[in-house]
C-alpha cells in the first residue's frame, strides 16, 4: 500500500488505514525502528515485559557457583578501604 507523507509540525508523518491498525494490534503508541533502510513499526511493549518469563526460562539460581574461586584480589585484600 503506498502513503503519502504529510507535514506534521516540522516533522513528516503517515497515516494508517485502521483495518491495518487492528490487524497489527497497535494501540495507543507503536516502537519505531530501522532494519535494512527499513522503517519498522511495531506494538509498543510496556517496560519489563516479557521479563517474567526469561526468567523463568533461565531456571533455579540453586545451582549457581562462583566462576573464580578466590574474587578478591591483592588490591581488594590490601589496599581498598571504605
């Protein structure tokens, strides 16, 4: 489908036939971004989200272990004070 870009302010815009709108799921806000010289509009995504389930994905913490076995170095043991 092709657009035309109108002026909005000192921007340009485009407007979006709402059956494209409901098909995409937009609501009030969309993310914007460029892939490929390609702007990309997607559903906005609220902060955190989907972090849940990353989580969850990720497993216990029951297992984890220090990767180094003494993290201290000879400045944190001599030489660092608070």
């Amino acid at each position: 489908m092709k657009v035309e870009l109108v002026r909005v302010g000192n921007s340009r815009g485009t407007r979006i036939p709402k059956p494209l709108i409901e098909q995409c799921g937009f609501e009030d806000s969309v993310e914007l971004r460029v892939e490929n010289d390609r702007l990309v509009s997607a559903p906005a995504r609220l902060p955190r989200d989907g972090w849940e389930e990353a989580f969850r994905a990720a497993g216990s913490s029951n297992q984890d272990e220090l990767l180094l076995e003494n993290p201290a170095s000879q400045f944190d043991r001599e030489e660092w004070k608070w």
